[in-house]
C-alpha cells in the first residue's frame, strides 16, 4: 500500500462507534476523503477505554477498512478525544516584549502561551489544548497575529483543555498497539467545528453541541476562538435506556425502534402512527402508538438542552450565540431534537453535517461521521501552517509515542 506524505488521518473512537478517515492533500490545499471504515465501539464508557483489548480489536478494524478502500496503510493519525473526564477554562498570560527593538517575536508568543498554561488543576490531568482566544498588545485587545508587531507588553487570553492523564494514555495504547503513532489528540468538539461550522458562525457566535451515546459535548465560539466547553454525561444511551424501560423491551431492541421511529416532540407525530414492540422472556410484541414513544423521549430531551442552557447562562454567554446552535453528533439525528433544541434556547437550530470535504464526501454526509472528518480537516490545517501537528515534544506527546514501543 502507499505511504504518501500528503495523506491524513482521523481516528474516532467514540462510545457507540470507532470511525476512521483518511483524507489526501490536494494541489490547491483541499481535502479529498479517499478511505472511511466504521464498526460498532466495544470496550467503551462514556467515551473512556474500559477494555483495551476491545477497543484496540475495534480501531485495527475501522483502521484496515478505511486502509482497504484507500489504498494507504496508515502510519499516523490525529487522534478524537473525548468524555466527561474532559475540562475546559479560560486562562490569561503576560509577559514583557524581551527583544530589544520591542517588536513580538515568536519567541514572545510561546513565552505568553507558556504564562498561560502556568496554572494550577489536578494532578491527574494533562493539558492538551492551548487555543488562543485573542492577544493583547500595550492594552490594545482584539488581536489575532501579533508576531511583528511593536510593543512592550504582551497578553493572551486563552481557553485550556485538559483530560485525565490515565484516559489519554490509553487512548494512545490502543492506537499504538497496531504501529500508529498518535500525530496529536485532539478534543472532539474542534474535530467537529473543522466539519459542520462555518467562519461566520464562528465569529458572530455560535453553540456547538455534539449529542453523543454516552455524553453530549457543548462548544461556545464567538470572534473566531473557542470561548467554553462543557461536557456533560447525557447521551444517545440515555434515550435509548428510556425506552427500553417505557416499552418495556429490550435495549438492543429498544435502540433500533429509536433510530426507525423515534421523535423527540409529540406534536410532530400523528396520532395515527403506531409502532410494533418486540417483548422480552417469551411475552407477545406489542403495538403501541408513535407519540407514546415522544412521550418517552421528549423529557430527556428538555432535560438535556435544560442543563446545557444553563451552563451557558452560568458563564455569562447566552448573549454571545448570535448564530444559533449547530447539533451534530450520532445522537443529532433525532427527530425533532432541533425543535426541542430551539424551544429551550430560543435560539435557531441547524443539524451540521460534514462539509469542506471532496472526493468520498456523501458517504460521510451525516453527523455521525462530524469528528473523523473534522480530525482529518483539522490536521490537514495542522500541517500546511508547517507541519505544526507532526512535532514531537510536550509530557503528553513523549507518553503516547513511549507506549508504541511498550505495547
């Protein structure tokens, strides 16, 4: 098989699915997806590794499927990062401009950033995300590039990501455990901002939520930057757990009469409509009606964008989401999530789909598919700003690559 330089690859693992693409650098910079392989997670909670073994088993699967189709045998991958283990918060740095003709080097910027990580949390978290917010230059705010620019002081407001040292270091062991190095994790929430957002949503300000099965992700942009994250432990699993309790069957069951018949609002179900229910122990299936099972899924719906709109109203942004909300996630293809969604936040809903991608683009037009594209856009901007996602270094990075020689 081929091992181009010009290919990149995301590898999703989530809690219902493990999803891997990978996608060719184009002449002009685009993204042409050449191999996609997805298979039915194992091992995973709430997207945490609780079986190395099977969640290993899932991504050689995923991995030699997307190979297969590609004609690439993956060397590296920009990894997705996910779960309630997950923290984000803002943080600022300072520092004096140290050359003498006072202009920013990049030296400065680094040296800012560094100010900013400086910073206390748990010592079983790892920082793995900077993302700069904006930079301050002489109390002059709202830049974005400072590097040339003249002055004596440097700020930067940045938003910080960490994950649980022990969940990222699994991560790694399970990609690892096949000969691919992990290029750069990456949370999952900028995976599928890369994918579903637009540049004007993110600067006039958007909410990005990601409905997952065993969490559901939120991410709040304004200005082009990430501004919040939250992670909270609802998901796909939790609606699927409510009906196989209300219809009394099984969860198996239960997850195929959601995906085929679910609805998230009753006023959107005819009354009409009925649903055959497979029973459990040797009882009779049952025939109920359609709205019985928006009656069971609508609660759980309100609840979830309850809790998030209150996080949003908690840090001061519920001003700040101009551009709405934009669902993606496996669980976002719910019927009526997005009218739920717009009742509770009064705000317009879009489900996003995948996009900026060419080539095998429509077999991965769905928001399931939102992270391991967004991995493999992601990257491929990564490495045209110089191959920026290829270095070695940081306490994280030296972890992932030490276990793909221990395993």
């Amino acid at each position: 098989m081929a091992k181009d330089s010009g290919y990149v690859v995301g590898i999703d693992i989530g809690t219902s699915k493990v999803a891997t693409v990978i996608g060719k650098i184009a002449e002009d910079g685009g993204v042409e997806i050449t191999g996609i392989g997805k298979v039915d997670s194992r091992g995973m909670r709430k997207g945490i590794v609780a079986s190395l073994d099977e969640v290993a088993a899932c991504v050689k699967a995923s991995v030699e499927e997307a190979e297969g189709m590609a004609g690439y045998s993956v060397e590296r991958a920009y990894v997705s990062v996910g779960g309630c283990h997950v923290r984000g918060f803002n943080s600022r740095g300072v520092v004096a401009i140290s050359s003498k003709e006072r202009v920013i080097t990049g030296d400065d910027i680094a040296r800012v950033l560094d100010g900013a990580r400086t910073i206390s949390f748990p010592q079983d978290q790892q920082i793995f995300h900077t993302f700069p917010q904006e930079y301050i230059v002489d109390d002059q705010d709202g830049i974005s590039h400072p590097e040339g620019m003249p002055g004596s002081r440097l700020e930067a407001n940045v938003h910080i990501i960490t994950g649980s040292i022990t969940s990222l270091q699994n991560l790694g062991t399970v990609v690892n455990r096949y000969g691919i190095a992990v290029t750069e994790p990456v949370l999952n929430l900028m995976a599928d901002a890369c994918a579903v957002l637009t540049p004007d949503e993110k600067e006039i300000g958007v909410a990005l939520i990601n409905v997952g099965h065993g969490t559901t992700g939120m991410a709040v942009f304004e200005k082009g930057a990430l501004w919040h994250t939250r992670i909270i432990p609802i998901g796909g699993e939790h609606f699927t757990n409510d009906l196989a309790v209300g219809l009394k069957t099984g969860i198996a069951d239960a997850e195929i009469i959601k995906k085929k018949y679910g609805c998230a609002l009753t006023t959107l179900v005819q009354d009409e409509e009925t649903v055959e229910v497979p029973a459990t122990a040797g009882k009779r299936p049952a025939v109920v009606e359609r709205s019985r099972l928006a009656e069971i899924l609508q609660p759980r719906a309100e609840e979830l964008f309850q809790l998030l709109y209150e996080d949003i109203r908690d840090a001061r942004l519920e001003k700040t989401i101009n551009a709405g909300l934009v669902l993606t996630g496996g669980g976002a293809s719910l019927s009526g999530l997005d009218e739920v969604a717009q009742g509770v936040f009064d705000h317009q809903v879009r489900v996003g789909e995948p996009m900026g991608a060419k080539g095998l683009s429509n077999m991965v037009s769905a928001p399931l598919f939102a992270t391991a594209v967004g991995l493999v856009l992601y990257g491929a901007q990564r490495e045209a700003r110089g191959g920026a996602g290829r270095r070695k270094g940081g306490l994280f990075r030296r972890l992932l690559n030490g276990f793909r020689d221990a395993v």
